[in-house]
C-alpha cells in the first residue's frame, strides 16, 4: 500500500520543458537562404530582430488555476484509495487475527481451507493496491497532459502576436536558464491569461 503513498509526489511542473515558439513571420524561411547567400548585404541579414523572454515554471505551478485544481484532484482521489484500502486492510487483519486464536480449536481440513481463503485475500489486496497505483498514475498524466495542452496552445498564440521567437522556461530545480534580464520575464502576463481564459472556460461549463 505504501505506492500510493508516493505517488503524487511525482505530481510537479515536470512536463513544463524549454519550448521553442516560432513567430509567425519569415524569418525561418529567409533566414536560411541568407545564411547561405555570401553576396547578401549586412543591412539584409538582420531585418528582424528575435524576441527572446522566458517564463519561471515555479510560479507557473504555483499560481496557474487549472494546475492547482488538477492537482487538488488527484490528491483527492489518492487520499479515497489511500482510505479504501486501509480500510481493506484492517479488516484482513482482523480475519487473520481471528484465525490465530481459532487456530487451535480447527481441524486440519478447516486450518488448510481458512489459510487458504486468506492468502487469496491478500492477493486480492496487493491486487487492488497495484491497480489504485496504476488508475492514479494514469490519471495524473492524462491530466496533465491537458495542463501542459493549454500552456502550449496560449504560448503560441502569445507568441504570435508579440513577435517572439523563443520561449524559455526555468526553475530553481532545473535551472537551464542560470541569469536573464528581468525585463524579458513575463510569467505574470502569461499567468493571469491562463487564469482568465480557465475561469471562463470553467463559466461557460456551468451553464
């Protein structure tokens, strides 16, 4: 039973990875015929110039409505398996203890038959234990699979209509981005849209 105990442990910003967002123009295009034109003029190699931000992926997990209620959710849910099978275990407990006093009063057909009914009850509660583990866990990527759908998807309409051609994220535990300047932060404009947009999806499904 103690899988289900570490299994949300598991339950962080992980599928949050560096993302690579093209803007909507032709840079990529040009860029590679430029590069490989010798003849091209200077003034002609830089006629845009790339728009690079990154956002904290802490906060992000911290602040994003969506995610804390996903992850409230599957807490939920492993904190009822938690309670079932606890449940189910103290009352195995309670047969085998049983057991144990009758034991000696049993014939040896009765002590095989109950030792017997016993083991196939604890099969069936390492069964349930692998099973609640394994619903949890697919639970948790089917969720956040979908946290990680409406982060991408809002990204690149973000990034296209401000022009950046790149989106970085970091955190303190993996921090691949080691220093950059404030100014190109934007994780609280990138928050309080996902936050906007979650809120009134929520709304619309109320109704």
């Amino acid at each position: 039973m103690n899988k289900l105990f570490t299994t949300l442990s598991k339950v962080s910003l992980g599928v949050m990875v560096t993302l690579s967002v093209v803007a909507c123009n032709q840079n990529a295009k040009t860029g590679a015929n430029n590069a490989s034109d010798s003849t091209v003029s200077p003034s002609s190699t830089t006629a845009k110039e790339e728009k690079i931000v990154y956002i904290n992926s802490d906060s992000l997990s911290e602040k994003y409505v969506y995610f804390k209620d996903i992850r409230a959710k599957l807490e939920g849910k492993v904190k009822k398996a938690q309670s079932d099978l606890q449940a189910k275990g103290q009352a195995f407990q309670r047969e085998v203890a049983e057991y144990q006093q009758k034991a000696g009063s049993m014939s040896a057909s009765e002590r095989q038959a109950t030792e017997e009914k016993l083991a196939r009850k604890q099969d069936e509660l390492g069964r349930l234990d692998q099973n609640a583990s394994a619903s949890i866990q697919q639970d948790e990527s089917a969720e956040f699979n979908n946290v990680y759908n409406a982060i991408t998807e809002y990204l690149k309409k973000h990034a296209k209509e401000n022009g950046y051609t790149l989106v970085l994220t970091y955190s303190k535990t993996n921090p691949t981005v080691l220093y950059a300047d404030s100014k190109l932060d934007i994780t609280n404009d990138v928050i309080d849209a996902l936050n906007k947009e979650y809120s009134s999806k929520k709304s619309a499904e109320k109704k």
